[in-house]
C-alpha cells in the first residue's frame, strides 16, 4: 500500500488583503516522500507554504495535516502538529550566538534529532557553535543551522522554502545530501526551489505552479520525458 498522506490540500484559496494569490491548489504529500514545489517568481509557492503553516491566515478551502482539518487553526497550533517551516530568510537571530539560535525553539514531540545527531548531518554547526552572532555564519552554515533548529523540535514534516539560494555548488551538494538523510530516517519534506536540476534530482514528485495553481505533477520517473515541458514552465 502507499504511504499515508500526511497533507492533503484540496481547492485552497489564498488572499493578502484584497489580493487574491492562490486560485484553487490541491496538493497530496505522503509519509517519507520529498516533494517539490517548481515555479517562476511569483508563481504562489512561498504562498502555499505559508498557507499550510498557517502563516498566511487568509485561506479557504482545505488543508488537512493527518487527517485534522487546519484552515482556520493559528500557526502555533499547527506547528505542534509536527510541521516546521523554513523561511527563505532563514530566521537567525544576530543577538544570539549559534548554540542560542540552535537551542533556541521550544521541542514539541518526541522524535526530534539530538545534538550528535544533527552534529553528524551538518557538521560545520558543531565548529561553530560558540559564534558570539548567528548571523556571521555564511549562508551556506545559516541555511544549515536553520534546518537543524527544526530538527530538534521533533517536527517529522519539513517545509523549506528556497534552502539552496545564493549557495556555492558544494554547499547546494551538502544540503542536497541532508535532504536524502533526513528521507531515509523517514522525515518528509516539502521543498520550494528555483533550482531546478538540484530539486527535480532529489523529488519523489515534483509540482509546477503558474499564477496561484498548479498546472503540473511530474513524478521521478518522468522528469526526463518531460524536460521539455518543465523547462518551458519554469523558463530555464
Ligand atoms: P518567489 O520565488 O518570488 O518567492 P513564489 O512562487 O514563492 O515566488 P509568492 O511569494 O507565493 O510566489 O507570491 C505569489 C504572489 O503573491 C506574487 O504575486 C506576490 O507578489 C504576492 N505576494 C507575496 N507576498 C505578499 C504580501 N505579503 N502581500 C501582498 N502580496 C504578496
């Protein structure tokens, strides 16, 4: 059988303000998977993310996180619901040292990844751990950091919106290889990227949106067949 479906998003609308961003998404994310979200700039992803979280609280339609309806539900409610999302501007704070920012989030269910554990995944953290200013990591070790402070937390679904922008290609090689760590210890992971050779290589499924929908799912096995199509969608 296939694995539970762990968000099931169906016909969700998403408004800031009077602005009507998403017209009628419906997504399906299932235990373990790593599914992407493609699209241009603009295209609705951080949107869809932030409306699964609860962050835009705007939203109708239906967002089901196992099983329990959450539209409506405040961000912190849905958080203990093991969903974390990492924003693309990484959320580090300079006032705290990096064991702060690390430490920092408060652990919300069992299952979350001890210190060596996430010492092991990304070592760079456990180097610089004593940094007196999160934010005098480089971007590559605060996106790292990022992923880690979730990880403690004990959340078991992972949103990470753009987690490679602006990185050296060793450093998008380094996350890429946590990304597939973290999936063979059974996270699931929801992965917003522009960077589409680095996503589509690590996606069980990938979706494609255009102007708030999606028009596109492209599983694993079809990436190649559709190369085509996918680099007209994204304008690559
Ligand atoms: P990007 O890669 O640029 O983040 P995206 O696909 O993630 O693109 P969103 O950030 O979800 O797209 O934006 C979708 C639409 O919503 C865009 O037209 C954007 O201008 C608009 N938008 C995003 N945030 C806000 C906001 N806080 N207030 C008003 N409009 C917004």
């Amino acid at each position: 059988p296939e694995p539970a479906i762990l968000i099931d998003v169906n016909d969700l609308s998403a408004f800031y303000g009077e602005s009507h961003v998403l017209h009628g998404v419906s997504l399906t994310i299932r235990a373990g998977e790593v599914v992407t979200l493609l699209g241009r700039n603009g295209a609705g992803k951080t949107t869809t993310l932030k409306s699964i979280m609860g962050i835009v609280r705007q939203r109708q339609g239906s967002i089901k996180i196992n099983g329990l309806e959450t539209v409506g539900l405040p961000s912190n409610r849905i958080a203990r619901l093991g969903v974390a999302f990492c924003p693309e501007e990484r959320g580090i704070f300079s006032s705290l040292s990096v064991e702060e920012n690390l430490l920092l989030p408060p652990i919300i269910q069992p299952g979350g990844l001890g210190l060596d554990d996430l010492f092991t995944l990304f070592p760079n953290i456990r180097e610089r751990l004593s940094t007196r200013q999160g934010t005098r990591l480089s971007g590559g070790e605060q996106q790292m950091l990022a992923i880690a402070r979730v990880l403690r937390t004990g959340a078991r679904i992972l949103m990470l919106d753009e987690p490679t922008e602006g990185l050296a290609p060793v450093i998008v090689e380094q996350i890429g290889e946590a990304i597939l760590a973290l999936k063979a210890r059974g996270f699931t992971i929801v992965l917003v990227e522009q960077n589409f050779h680095f996503a589509s290589g690590l996606a069980d499924r990938n979706y494609v949106m255009e102007d708030g929908v999606i028009v596109e799912m492209v599983a694993r096995e079809e990436v190649r067949e559709k190369a085509g199509l996918l680099q007209e969608y994204l304008g690559v």
